[in-house]
C-alpha cells in the first residue's frame, strides 16, 4: 500500500508557545461536509479538508479536550476545556459561548483525561461526565439553552463510555462491568440492557459504531472485544463476537460503501472486518462466525 499525501494543514502560525510552535492535540471531521477543525493551544481552527485551506480560527479560552461539530447545527463545534467549562464555538458568527462551568472554579482537567462526550441529533443536548464517575450531566447546546442537568442511572457504577444513536432518542451508558444500558433521552427511562452471560469477561466499552440502515451496533470493549447488537427488536439479541487483540478497541466505524468494519486499537493496530448476516428464522446465528477478517492488517507505531 502506498500513502499519498493529499493536503497539508498548515499551523505554523497558530498558538505560538514562548518558546516553539504548540502541538495540535484535538481534531473532529464534520459529518456531512469536507471540513475538519484542529485544537492547537486554545485556539480551534477549522480547515477545508480537500483542499487544506485554512477557513477560521478562533481562541476559545483554555486548550480543548474532547471536542465535536454540532448534529443539530451545520457549523457549530461543541468542546470540552482542560478548564471543565463547555463551550459552543459557532464559525458562522465567529462566536463562543460558555455552555456550562464546573460547580468548583478551580477544577480542571488535562488534553490526557478521559472524558465522555456524546451528542444526538434528535436535540440539541450533549450528554457528559467524567471517566469511571457514576453519574451523566446533560446540558444545551445553544446559548439560553437547556440548564445543566444531572441524570440519576437506575445503577450506582463507574461509567466508562457514552453513545447516542444516530436516529433513535437512545443514550447508551457503558459501565466497567461490560453492562451497557440503553435510556430514552426524553424520559430517562431504561429501554434495554445489552449484557453478555457470565462465560464473556467484559471491562467496559471504549467504543461504539452504528450501521446506517440495520439496527445494528458493534461495540469496542476496552478488553480487546468486538461485539455486535441486533437491537431492532424489544429484546436486543448478540449476533456477533470476536477478539480483536489484547489492546483496548479505541475506535470503530463502519464503510458504507464497501460494507465493511473498521477497529483501531490502543497500540494502533487498524484492521478490516467483513459481517456475515444470517437471514434464515430457523437457524439461530453463529456468533463465532458473524466477524470475519479482511485480510487487512495495518500498525501504526509511534515515533515513526
């Protein structure tokens, strides 16, 4: 396989420490549009993917954490600051607006905490807490939005991951057990439970993906699992389990267009899975045999 650089994204006069440039430390693509924002210090900066230009840059206060463009508006990043605060940064008007402050003003957080974030598109809410807490923080994402909101989960345990799906008012909460919840992010209230039998040791998700037309979901857990969900049904069924490796599952995401599943894991392994669905009523699926390996295994190492 041969890499061809397409564009170079050019920081060189953005967030200048005293001594030497700053080190970009964030980064999030926007979902429908070829564009793509860059945390460097406290400054975001957005660029046009395809051809490297950069379109903004606006200092937003303190260095980002997590950070995401808005599903339910075209041009807005929602960020998370090493200072605990959330904030809108909106590159239409050029504007940020402060969506929530911790309750203790010198709290604060590194580029290195875990922090989870996620957001739907039904409304505009995100939904926070920090790694391994026991509790979910929901807030608006609009100025003069919904006021911030602690959820009280029907199970006092750490939580180690947040989803929304993509099209349902579902809020998914992985706990360290390997349970995962599914809540109705109206009321709260539990729609499912995806939870294996006591044979599958389980540490918690750190990632999850959705088909775009199946109600299907594969989760990443941090023990080198890969598990896929039929949740199409009131009693959501496991079709699919695999090990990936040894490392923690950091990301997924699913190829539309090649109809095919993609995992990075901790120590920067990528590799490609092809998904075998089994359409026969009669015969219950092989989950051993839902996954199965694209001959495509890329390590990414550090320092290269």
């Amino acid at each position: 396989m041969e890499w061809t650089a397409v564009q170079h994204l050019d920081l060189r006069h953005v967030g200048r420490g005293f001594h030497r440039p700053l080190q970009p430390h964030a980064a999030a693509f926007h979902p429908t549009q070829a564009l793509i924002v860059v945390a460097i210090g406290t400054y975001i900066n957005e660029f046009d993917a395809l051809t490297g230009s950069r379109l903004s840059t606006i200092d937003i206060g303190a260095p980002v954490v997590r950070m995401s463009y808005s599903p339910t508006s075209g041009h807005a990043v929602i960020a998370i600051l090493e200072d605990c605060t959330i904030r809108s940064c909106d590159f239409d008007n050029e504007q940020t607006c402060v969506l929530h402050s911790p309750e203790k003003r010198m709290e604060r957080i590194s580029v290195n905490t875990e922090v989870n974030f996620a957001l739907t598109p039904l409304q505009p809410i995100v939904f926070f807490g920090f790694h391994r807490k026991m509790s979910v923080t929901v807030v608006g994402t609009v100025e003069g939005g919904r006021a911030a909101t602690k959820i009280k989960t029907d199970l006092k345990k750490p939580i180690v991951k947040l989803a929304c799906h993509p099209r349902l008012p579902i809020l998914y909460v992985a706990y360290a057990d390997g349970l995962i919840r599914a809540y109705n992010i109206h009321t709260y209230a539990v729609a499912y439970t995806l939870q294996v039998d006591n044979t599958i040791k389980l540490i918690g998700a750190s990632a999850f993906a959705f088909h775009p037309t199946l109600e299907w979901i594969f989760i990443g857990d941090r023990r080198g699992t890969l598990l896929a969900w039929d949740v199409s049904t009131d009693r959501p069924s496991l079709i699919g389990i695999t090990l990936v490796g040894s490392q923690p599952i950091t990301s997924i995401a699913w190829l539309p267009t090649l109809r095919l599943l993609v995992t990075v894991s901790k120590d920067g392994t990528l590799q490609v899975w092809k998904t075998r669905a089994f359409l026969n009523p009669n015969r219950p699926p092989m989950q051993a045999n839902f996954f199965e390996s694209a001959v495509f295994v890329l390590q990414f190492q550090e320092n290269v």
